[in-house]
C-alpha cells in the first residue's frame, strides 16, 4: 500500500504542475496536502481495516485532480483520472469503485451515506476548524475572483462564511463533530466579530456620506461661495481676452503703419504715385485710430488708492480692489478688512461691489474692443477700395 500510495503522491504533483492552472490559488497540491493530512487523523480514531484505509488515501489524493479540466464538475473528471491510474496500476475493481464514490462524496451538496464517504467528506472541510482557516478562506476567495466565478467584497464573504457555518456545514464523523468542534466554533466568533465590525465601519461610512451630502445640499453658504468664486474668475478671463484681442489689433495695426512708412509714403513724392496719396492716407489714419483705440481699450484707470473710515462704514468703497488701499498705511487697511469679515452681509455685499465693477470694466472694454475692430474692419475695406478706384482713375 505504501509504495502505491507515493507513486500516487507524485503522480498528483506532477499533475498538478503540469496541468493546473496559476489561478487555482487555493485548489491545489497544498489543500491535496492537508486533506491527506486531515484524512489520516480521522483514520487513526476510526476503526478501519487496511483496504479501507487505502480506499481513503487513494480518494484523498485524487478527489481534486479534476480541476486540470474544470472547475465545476471537477469531482466527475477526478473520477476518471482516479480510475486511469489504477487501472494502469493493477488496483482491483473493488477498490476502484470505493475510491469513485469516495470522490464523488466529496461534492459539496452530497450527503455522504458510507462511512469511507463520511471521513472524506469532513476531511475535505476540515480546515473550517483548523486556526488557518482565515488564511485558506481568502485564498478561496481570491480564487474565485481570478477564475471570473465571483467577485465577492469583504462583507459578501464574511456573510457566505457565516451562512457556511451556521446552515451547510456539519460534520458526519464522531471524531470529527467532538474534536473539531470547537475549531470550528472559534473560527465562527472570530467571522461573526469581523462582521460586527465590517457592518459597523459601513453604517459610519453611510452616515457620513449622507451628512456630507446633505450639508452639501443644505448648506447656502457653499453654493453663495462657489457663485462668487465662478462668477468672478470668468469676469477676470473676459478681461484677459479682450485685452489679448486689443493687442493683437493693436500689433497688426503698428505692422501696417510701419510698412507703409517704409514702403509706400517715400514714393508719394514722385508724380506716378499721386494716385496712391489718398488711398494711402486713408490706410494709415484708421490704422492710426485702431491703435488708438486699442491702447484706450486696456489703459487702466488712475484712482487714489485711499479710503475714509466713513467710505467703509458707509459701504460706499470696494476694499477687494488694490486699487482702493494702495496708498494706506496697512493698520489703517487691517482695520477696514476686519469690518468687512466682521459682517457676513457685508463679506458677500463687497463680493457683490467687486463683481458689479468688474462687470463696468468689462463693459467699457468690450465696447471700445468692438468699436476697435469696427473701426479697423472699415479701413481695411476703405482702403482696398480706395486703392482700386485709384489705379482705376489713374
């Protein structure tokens, strides 16, 4: 029997690492191991004669080499490379036979009847008592996730266990319900208070999100800031593109005047070019005027940089604005900064001075911009025409 055995021994490991997949983390040569292990106590404390004892050591070798082929029904293909072996091995046909419905017994939903089929059922489940329980149960878990069985999440798995525990799983063997009792007991507490904590640590998690949420939805102060926020930096981005926009005007229209002072005026003097005076002129005064315009457009205005005590306690001054305070001794702009935090009114009342003064800003810009590229626009047109009726009349 013992030489039967090792040859079995190594032919399972061969097998396996062959055959059987990286993600069978779990179902694998070390569970062949334990099971064996598991299977071996259990014959000890039972009363078994030799044959039997081999039956459930031949089972406990083969009862997982099923899963080189497939996962679920493993136990029918562990059957047929069960059977292969021993057949090439001259077992009897009797032994053969105990063996398959050792295998078979293993199946999860099986209710053993024979007691060979008993041992190895509650072998096969022995580490639920076993203090690597924890250890073996993640691998399990991370097995299923890898093989795209199921993806289950911390508290989905403590729940299967306890459900595993609590209505699957007993054991059928005397030994096994009195010794492995309390293993299994122990294991059990320990899911039960992980999963105390797990719902716990969810119901803190929830109740957070929702006081978040509901702050967030309930709260004004939050949706006043971010109006302010939003409003004012695209007021100030309005201001950064016209200002671009007038010094590209302000730029295409210096290159014309420069080009028309190097090119064209110098050759106005000979009486050829007469033709060109008119429509020449009339190119550089409204290029003239666009720059003009242009240079209007983002010129900034001179204020006197101070403030009275009764500006700001009249609310009649926008202390935001650097161009209200930059000449004040700072003790002076501490104080007027402090009256306006002192007063959340007055906080959202300056917020609301500032914008309106950026929107006036805006609007003279934008205005001047438009009247700008109005203004350039004409020329241009003005004097190409200018330009054709001249060479035309010429």
């Amino acid at each position: 029997m013992t030489e039967l055995l090792n040859k079995v021994d190594t032919f399972v490991l061969n097998l396996f690492k062959e055959k059987l997949p990286n993600t069978f983390i779990y179902h694998n040569y070390n569970h062949t191991k334990r099971v064996v292990k598991s299977t071996k106590e259990l014959i000890e404390n039972s009363e078994l004669n030799v044959k039997e004892e081999e039956v459930l050591l031949l089972s406990a070798w083969f009862h997982d080499t099923g899963y080189i082929v497939k996962f679920i029904g493993h136990e029918e293909e562990s059957v047929i490379i069960a059977r292969r072996f021993l057949e090439e091995n001259s077992v009897d046909k009797e032994t053969i036979e105990l063996v398959e419905k050792c295998i078979l017994a293993t199946k999860f939903e099986t209710t053993p009847e024979t007691k060979l089929e008993k041992i190895i059922k509650d072998a096969d489940t022995s580490h639920l008592s076993k203090k690597y329980f924890e250890e073996t149960s993640e691998l399990l878990r991370q097995e299923l996730q890898l093989l795209n069985i199921h993806n289950y999440t911390s508290g989905e798995w403590l729940a299967e266990n306890v459900h595993l525990f609590t209505d699957k799983h007993v054991y059928y063997t005397n030994y096994a319900a009195k010794n492995w009792k309390e293993g299994k007991d122990n294991n059990l507490s320990e899911i039960l208070e992980k999963q105390t904590k797990n719902v716990q640590k969810l119901k803190k998690e929830e109740t957070k999100a929702r006081l978040k949420a509901e702050y967030k939805n309930n709260n004004p102060e939050r949706s006043i800031q971010s109006l302010f926020r939003v409003t004012l930096r695209n007021h100030i981005k309005l201001s950064d593109i016209a200002d671009t926009k007038a010094n590209i005007l302000l730029s295409v229209n210096a290159i014309i005047i420069s080009l028309a002072l190097a090119n064209i005026i110098p050759k106005l003097d000979a009486v050829t070019n007469k033709h060109l005076l008119i429509p020449t002129l009339i190119l550089v005064i409204f290029s003239v005027a666009s720059i003009v315009l242009s240079i209007m457009s983002t010129r900034p205005n001179v204020t006197t940089g101070e403030f009275t005590k009764e500006q700001v306690e009249n609310r009649d001054i926008n202390l935001l604005f650097f161009g209200n305070f930059h000449k004040m001794p700072f003790e002076q702009f501490k104080w007027g900064i402090n009256e306006i935090i002192k007063d959340k009114d007055y906080v959202y009342e300056s917020l609301m001075l500032d914008l309106h003064l950026l929107g006036k800003v805006l609007h003279r810009k934008y205005m001047l911009l438009r009247l700008t590229y109005t203004v350039f626009m004409v020329g241009i047109i003005a004097s190409v025409l200018s330009f054709v009726v001249a060479f035309y009349l010429k």
